[in-house]
C-alpha cells in the first residue's frame, strides 16, 4: 500500500508520498500556527481549520493510501489538556492520528535521514531548523556523539522581530547574528562541515545562491555545497536588497513560505559563525526520510498471546529485522502455549502480577504500542494496555481495524 507522510512543523507542512523505495515531495503548505493572542503559545481556531480543511482534501485524493502524521515543534509544547483535545479532535473529525513526536525522536529520525550519506572521517553537525525549535546534531560516522535542543526557531523570530519581513529588512542580519550567538550552547566537538536540512537545496537553488559541485562526497541527495563566506554574503543580500515580493516570486506554489527565509537565514548563519562552520551541504532531507528508514526505536507488543502466538511473534520478528528494540515481550518460547496467561522461557520466576507491570511499564518506554488483532480481536489484558497507553498519550497502532466500538473511537492508526 502506498504511503502519504506528513511533516508538520510550527510554520510548515511537507506532504510526501512514498512507494515501491521511493519517496516524493508532493507540495508543502505554509501556515504560522502559533496564535499571537494566546499567551501560552495555542494553536490560533483559523490555523486549526485550515489544517483540518488541508487534511480532508489529502484524504480525498489519497482514499488508497495510508496517512500518517508527524508532528514537532508547537504542538509538543501545547499543555497537557490542550493537547490532548487536539489531538481528539483531529481524530473525531479526520480519522486520522496526529502524531506529535518527541524531541528525541524527531533526532533519531534526523540521524537516520542523513546516516551513510557522508563517508568523511570527522565529525559533521546537523542543523534542522523549524518553526518553533532547532535541533542540533553532531554525527561522527553513524553515532550521534552530541545533541542540542533549542527553542528558537523561524516562528519566534518572526514574532520577536516583526520588521524583518517588511519589503526591505528593517532588521539588520548582523543584529540578529550577535544576539543568536549569545543564546547559543557551547559545542564540545569541532566541526567545519554542516548539513543544512529541511528544504534548504531547493530554497538555495530557487533564490541563486552561489552553489558548488559537492566535491567531499558522492551523494545523489546532496550534489552542492557552499562556502560558508558565500553564504554569509548572499544572507546579506536576502536581508538589504532582494524584496520580500521578489522572494515570493521565486516560490509561486507556497509564497507565505519565503516569509521564513529571512529568519532562517540569519538563525543559520549564527550557528555556522558560532561554531566555525566553513562549508554548508544544503539538504532537502528532514524527518520523513528518517522515518521511511526506520520508523520505530522501541516498541511493546500487545495482543492475545494465547490466541495469536504466533502471528504476534511473527509481527515481532519483522519488527527486529528493521532494527526495532522490542521492549516487551522479551521471549519467544512459551512454557504453557495456550493456557489463560501465556509465560515464556525465561519468566518461569515471576508472577502473572508482575509480568504485566513490567509489559506496562515497557509502554511507558516505548514509541508506540503496537496491538496485534488479526481480524479486529482484542483479549482481555490488550484492553488494559491500550487503556494505560491511551491515559499515557502513547502512539497506539492496531494492525487490524479494532472489532470493538469503544476502541475506533479512541485516536489511533491501523496498519504498520
């Protein structure tokens, strides 16, 4: 089955559609959603309908695919009751699970967009900067050896400095470069060479920045580079003589997202000055090529263990073979197949009591919850844990459209 995967952002939403290994950017939309008025940063009523509005014609265009959702940046800071009612009403209207991720996840899915593509043997930092936050990675071959979170991003400048985005600046970019390098933590590593991602190649293309052959590494995703003296120069020229009409132009299908060009920029540009960036790679990678990699760090599986044994180990083995952590259940060999409360080798010692406590706690730790219910079944104990991963706010996945009524009603996904 083909795949669309949403990217939302505080200011932006990338809408791909992946099959048969590949993966294409259909269109990206640009709305702010942070309403202005609200103090403790909501989602302004109007954003929230045209998000709505944008979800109905996806669903409408795509009734054969499977919509999956991912969400960052404001949406994570929304107070727990607000969030939780979004995320409700998403559902109730769309039927469709917004999925708002971690800071930790959307790093394991930036790391896994961008891992393999770089075969130099020095540390390199990416930089994925969003509307409402900027994570910061620094990846020595195929580790993460540091992470920063930041929360500053392009929709907080933009409030913090209205009169960037007048036809001319009215902000001067070596303002804004002083005062983000204040606000900026210390790096232990060195590094000389960035990733620029979310967009950036084709931002960089479309308004004429003087790009080079990428020289350091053959990649077919990352065929430029740019000297970070050029950068700073064209920034420059973004800021004082290119108008912001003329920055729409250049972006026809989603002008409002130039707005975010400016701010972009100057947050960028910081960061490479602050840490002595000397040669960018623009990259159009973000977290949904992390995602179609590998979705999963740690998950529990749930589901009759003493009807569907064997359709849950399978679902498990699958699972293991993409890299997925399986937290729970850790064994494979039941001491009792088919009696009310399946034990497996390796648990002989503990109480059924305690073998569920542990199973929740390992949902607490895990990504999602992943209920095996072939033909919509769901035992006795499954219930409970859906509950538990419900109250937690967890990501639950039904591989199977749920038989029980109450059970559709509650935010979720079918199908892995």
């Amino acid at each position: 089955m083909k795949k669309i995967l949403l990217d939302v952002g505080s200011s932006t939403i990338k809408v791909y559609k992946y099959g048969e290994n590949k993966l294409e950017q259909l269109f990206q939309r640009t709305i702010f959603f942070k309403d202005r008025f609200d103090p403790e940063g909501g989602i302004s009523e109007n954003n929230k309908k045209e998000l709505l509005e944008l979800l109905y014609s996806i669903k409408e265009n795509n009734s054969d695919s499977q919509i999956k959702i991912y969400a960052t940046g404001i949406f994570r800071n929304l107070a727990p009751k607000t969030k939780r009612n979004f995320i409700d009403e998403i559902f109730l209207k769309t039927g469709l699970y917004f999925n708002i991720i971690s800071y930790e996840l959307e790093n394991f899915y930036l790391e896994r967009a961008l891992v393999g593509k770089c075969s130099l043997n020095e540390p390199l930092l990416l930089i994925n900067i969003g509307g409402g936050t900027t994570e910061l990675i620094i990846m020595y071959g195929e580790e993460a050896i540091e992470r920063k979170n930041i929360e500053i991003g392009v929709g907080k400048i933009l409030n913090d400095f209205p009169g960037i985005n007048k036809s001319i600046s009215e902000i001067k970019i070596e303002e804004l470069i002083e005062r983000f390098k204040e606000i900026l933590p210390s790096l232990e590593n060195k590094i000389r060479i960035a990733f620029l991602s979310g967009g950036e190649l084709t931002y960089m293309k479309v308004a004429n920045y003087p790009l080079k052959k990428n020289n350091l590494f053959e990649d077919e995703d990352h065929p430029y580079l740019i000297y970070f003296e050029d950068y700073k120069l064209k920034n420059k020229e973004i800021f004082e003589k290119i108008t912001l009409e003329e920055l729409e132009k250049m972006m026809p299908d989603n002008p409002k997202w130039m707005h975010g060009a400016r701010p972009f920029s100057a947050l960028a540009q910081a960061i490479c000055e602050k840490y002595n960036v000397e040669i960018i790679i623009p990259s159009d990678s973000n977290l949904i090529n992390g995602v179609i990699r590998q979705e999963f760090r740690y998950v529990t599986i749930s589901g009759s263990f003493r009807k569907h044994l064997e359709y849950i180990l399978k679902i498990k083995k699958e699972l293991e073979n993409k890299g997925v952590h399986i937290l729970s259940p850790r064994f494979e060999e039941p001491k009792n197949p088919g009696e009310e409360f399946v034990i497996f080798a390796g648990e002989e010692n503990l109480s059924p009591l305690e073998l569920e406590r542990y199973h929740l706690e390992s949902i607490e730790n895990s990504d999602a919850l992943i209920v095996c219910d072939p033909n919509g079944y769901v035992g006795a104990s499954a219930l409970l844990e859906i509950g538990y991963a419900h109250s937690l706010g967890k990501r639950i996945i039904f591989t199977e459209k749920p038989e029980e009524f109450i059970l559709n009603q509650l935010p979720h996904e079918v199908g892995l």
